[in-house]
C-alpha cells in the first residue's frame, strides 16, 4: 500500500534490483536519474502526517538517498528557491541544479536536503526544462518531480513535458504529489502522462519515501517499450535483418514496415511479436503481422494485435506469430530468409509516429525433426482457490520490459486509475501458473466505478502472446461476478483472477491463439489493470501466484545449435541486445522504398469491402480472446 511502512520497503529494494528480469539484469546501462523538488512557499504547509510538507520531504528524501545503488547516477535541481515573489526578476527562471548528475555525491544529496527550505515560486515549467538539459540527449533518462501545488509561471509544464517526450522513448517523467488535490493534482497527473511517466499521491513522509524507492527502481529498468533502434523499410527486398532479440521501430502513417529473418539452422521456428500502446478512448487500435517464408509469398503464419480503449488510458497491446508448421519439408520450417511484415490497421493516424517494439525468437530445432514422441497438449488444470500468505512487497513492472521476477507467493500492491503492474514468473515444460487478486473496494474506489471500469489479471507469454485459459461465461464461483460498477453496497470483496495453459511444444498446432501461445517454456508476465472514472481512487491488492506441475515434463529434445537457446523456465527468451548486430536500414534505403506505397506484396490483391470484413471478424475473435477476463468483471 502506498501508506504501508516505507522504511520496509526501502531496505529491501536492494534485493528487488538483484532479482529483476535478465532485461534489466544485463542492462550495460543503469539510467540517469534527476529529482526536481519543490522549494516554493506552500511547502511550509502542514502535510498530512502532521509535519510540514518540507519536514516530510526531508525525511523521505533522507532515507532514498541513503539507499541508492553504487552505481545509479543522481542529481538534484530544486525550484523556488532563491525568488521570493512572482513579480520579482527571475521569479519564473528560479531553479538550480544544487546537486550535478554523479554516482559518488550521495553526501553532497544529503548537504543539499538539509540546506532545502520553502520560499519562492514555482516554476514547474522551467524547472523541467533545464531538467531535460541536466540529463543530456542520449541514454535512459528518468525525471521525478516532487511537488505540492500548481505552476505560478508559464511556461506550460505540460506543454513542457510534452516537448522533452518528443526526444524519444528514452525520457520519461514520474511525478509525486504530495498532499494535493483539485486542479494541483489534475495538473501534476498532466505532466506525468505527457511525459510518458506515472503520476502517483504521497500523503506524508512514509509515502514518499515509497514512492520516491519505486521512481528510483523504475529509472534503473528499462522502459515499457525498449529495444535496439530499427527502422523496418516500406518493402520486403532492403528489408534489414533481424535476429533473435527486443527492437523498437516507429509505426508508419502509411504502408507496412518489413523485416528480414536469416535462419541458423533448417528445422528452428521463428516466433515474432509485436508491442505497442494504444490511445487513450480510443474506438480501436490495430496492428496486422504476417511471416512469408520467401518474396512469392508463401505466408507462414499472422496475427493480429488489436484493443480498444474505451474506458482505459494507453493499453498495451500485443500478439505474435511463428513460423511453424506440422510438416518437417514446409518451406516455412527450412527456408532460409524469411520476411516479417508489421501493418497498422485500424485507426492508423492515431497510432503513426508512436514507437512499438518487435521481439524476435529462433528456437532450436528438434533433434527428431519428425516429432515423433512429443508429449502431446494437456487439458487446463483445474482451477483451485488459492489461499494467500503473507504478503511480500516488491516494485512491480509497469510494462514486460521492466518486471521483476518473482516466485510463488503473495505479493501487495496498490493501483491507481488507469495503471498497469506486471510481474514474470518462470513456466517450464508440463507447468501452468495460477494468478489470484483479492482486494478490498474502498468506498473511493465504488464511487468512481462506473459502465467500463474493471479491475483485470492477464497473463502474457514471452514472444508477447496470449497465454491464458479463458474463464468467459464459466468464472470460479468463488470470483466476484458481475461489472464492477454494479458494486455499490458499501465496501466489497473483490476477487478475481487468470491461468496460464500447460506449456506442451504441441499446442503450437491448436487452432486457438491463447493455446497456441503455451508452446515454449519460459517467462510468463502478470498483468494487474486498474480502470474507473477520474485521478482519485486508489485500489490496494495482494496478488498470490501458485505454479501447477514439474519442471520438465513432457519436454522436447533440440539438436544442439550455436547460436541458438533452447527455452528453459526462467528464460526471457528476448532481451533488448539481438544475439547479433541487425543491419542498419537506412533513411535513404526507406526513402529509395518509398515508390512501394502499397506496403505488402504485389500477389495479395483484396478487394476493399472483402478486406474490411475480414479485419472486422479477425478483430472480433482476438478481442474476445484478449478481452475474456475484462468482460467478466464489467
């Protein structure tokens, strides 16, 4: 919880860094992290936990420092704190950098909190700025502000926030608020959602020593969407090569973005997936990608990423597909070059320009290409209630690329509107994991639900597909049934939950996408959402994870490739450095493209009205699919 006792929480994030995703965990670079603290004269005020709001932040601010890694880079910039009035020159350029980006200043960080008093102005606006210029133009870059009230002085620290975000996906914003509400908050949550951050509440100095760990944590992992720069090309001939790992592209206005896939070794299977996020209130958002085994157009295997927003903020929406088929001779299982093709679809201006990662997998091939005494798919394990423990803290992911790795228990947290946590667990060969939340609505919390609002458990396979058993129209009876708006007899239980399938290396041949997504072991991904109307309520939850069956049942024997990985319980599969450099596709060679506005291959004509329909009904099922476990709690 957000008020629970921060000083747990601090002391233990040293062990949360030590057992994040490989992801992270092989990261050559930690990120640099730059605190911009409010300095203005409302911060003489009375937080809620009775000190002043300077007192609290001093407190908190002690014990983060006190804590941080040896290696993160920190600096520190306050504002309003050498300008008393807002008529007096220099009042909205009043910030300073008191603190210079470094890893070996932690006692000039705690000089400077010391010497930190409540003054001036508040030149949110301003302060960000130079922030973004104290942080430089290269690299993961995390800017946390802390601040109790309402800019006094233009600029727009929105319009602001927005700017520094158009550097790249690199840069993000994370705001605390301490002790606001109103306007103040709806203009701190502004900044934090144009600045592709998260806005969170600290009432005293407790929660904002816990909220300051987790902004501190987050900015040493990669970001929702990360990557090695690519730029896919217009059409499949100069298309660069890509080989198994995480790259982030950006989504084109018009046409397709393509892919070149060298295979290692006849007999492997590529499996691709793709990751972007939607806009918020959006109708739907959509992303088609098809493999081709050759430039005639033999088509392996499609998918279809596509979610609407309607009641949610920046969903992240995913699917994959492989290139695997029954038989050992199919082009598709021993061509040499592959082309991935990845094609907005719906909605197309409203995503173009938005970054979207591409993973990409080769997995071995089998020693007995025939697959003959392959384990074949089990049936789901039944679902059984679980009973929860006592509860662990960690600091969730708020994306795949940024969960830590966890083990069977129960862990709490706490959501706000429109947030997203995830969290990896490893899955081997013959396991499935059960997901449980349980949680306790607060009268805040019925008060903002509303037709649409939910409360979700997804769960998300390596290669960023679906996974889980779907519970639709058959939910355990000891879940909460009905939507969550319905709820309104003061405070209720809340229970819901998601199950993965079995991992058996035949579900790729089902015809169902979420079975098909339990083929390789490896991580699995919990996803918590949190979606009701407004900023204020604020969902507390304890999470609890239980793994079904032995590590290695059923598992298939690969022939031993360099180069390639067989997949193992607690392998990500992907990390954001490919095993091997791609090739660079450059602006000239897309520009060289660009007469290719058709974006696909030339021998796939489809008449428009045929085109739409199909987009429609392939839509329709991956929505049901993707959006079981939502539908249930409305």
């Amino acid at each position: 919880m957000r008020l629970a006792a921060a000083l747990t929480l601090v002391t233990s994030v040293l062990a949360v860094l030590s057992v994040g995703p490989s992801t992270a965990a092989e990261a050559d670079e930690t990120g640099r992290l730059m605190l911009v603290l409010d300095s203005s004269g409302s911060m003489k005020e009375k937080a809620a936990g009775g000190q002043t709001k300077i007192a609290a932040a001093k407190d908190a601010l002690g014990r983060v420092i006190g804590a941080l890694p040896a290696e993160q880079e920190v600096g520190l910039r306050v504002y309003g704190a050498k300008v008393f009035e807002r008529g007096d020159a220099g009042a909205c350029t009043d910030s300073q950098r008191v603190v210079d980006l470094g890893t070996d200043n932690r006692d000039q960080l705690r000089k400077a909190v010391s010497a930190y008093k409540p003054y001036g102005e508040t030149p949110i606006g301003y302060a960000l700025q130079q922030a973004g210029k104290d942080l430089g133009g290269e690299g993961q870059r995390t800017i946390v502000l802390v601040s109790d009230g309402e800019p006094t002085c233009d600029p727009d620290p929105c319009k602001v926030a927005a700017q520094l975000s158009d550097q790249g996906i690199d840069l993000k914003i994370d705001v605390i608020g301490l002790d606001v509400k109103g306007s103040a908050r709806s203009q701190l949550r502004c900044i934090a959602e144009k600045g592709n951050g998260t806005y969170t509440d600290a009432r005293d100095a407790d929660s904002l020593a816990e909220q300051l760990t987790v902004a501190q944590t987050r900015a040493t992992r990669p970001f929702d969407l990360t990557g090695t720069p690519i730029e896919g090309t217009p059409a499949p001939g100069s298309a660069p090569l890509i080989t198994t790992g995480q790259y982030l592209d950006t989504i084109p206005l018009d046409g397709s973005l393509f892919y070149r896939l060298e295979r290692t070794a006849p007999g492997s299977t590529f499996h691709a997936g793709v990751t972007f996020k939607g806009v918020t209130g959006s109708s739907g958002n959509a992303v088609n990608l098809q493999l081709f085994a050759d430039l005639e157009g033999v088509r392996c295997g499609s998918g279809l990423a596509f979610d609407n927003s309607v009641g949610e903020k920046t969903p992240l929406i995913f699917a994959t597909t492989s290139s695997w088929k029954s038989q050992a001779d199919d082009p598709c299982n021993v061509q040499k070059d592959l082309y991935l093709e990845v094609k907005p679809g719906f909605s197309q201006n409203e995503i173009a320009g938005q970054p979207i990662e591409v993973v990409l997998y080769e997995e071995p091939p089998l020693k007995d290409t025939s697959g003959r005494g392959l384990a074949t798919a089990s049936p789901p394990t039944p679902w059984r209630t679980l009973e929860p423990t006592t509860p662990e803290t960690v600091v969730p992911g708020s994306s795949i690329a940024n969960a830590p790795v966890v083990s069977d228990g129960t862990y709490q947290g706490d959501l706000n509107p429109g947030e997203s946590q995830v969290y990896a667990i490893p899955v081997g060969w013959g396991q499935d994991v059960q997901a449980q939340l349980d949680a306790d609505l607060n009268p805040a919390v019925l008060k903002a639900a509303a037709v649409g609002s939910d409360i979700e458990v997804h769960f998300i396979g390596p290669v960023h597909d679906d996974s889980a058993v779907s519970f639709f129209a058959k939910e355990p009876e000891d879940w909460t049934a009905g939507a969550l708006g319905n709820l309104r007899d003061g405070t209720q239980r809340f229970r819901t939950g998601a199950q993965t399938q079995p991992i058996a290396y035949l579900n790729r041949a089902a015809n169902s996408p979420a079975v098909k997504g339990a083929s390789v072991a490896g991580l699995r991904y919990v996803e918590v959402t949190f979606n009701v109307r407004g900023n204020e309520a604020n969902l507390p939850y304890r999470l609890t994870l239980k793994t079904n069956g032995t590590d290695g049942d059923g598992a298939p024997t690969y022939a031993d490739v360099k180069g390639l990985e067989a997949p193992a319980a607690d392998s990500p599969l992907v990390v954001a450095e490919p095993a091997a450099g791609p090739e660079k596709a450059t602006k000239a060679a897309r520009s060289a493209d660009s007469s290719s506005k058709d974006g696909g291959f030339p021998w796939l004509p489809v008449g428009i009205g045929a085109a739409v329909l199909v987009a429609v009904v392939a839509a329709a099922a991956v929505t049901i699919t993707r959006r079981a476990g939502r539908d249930r709690a409305r």
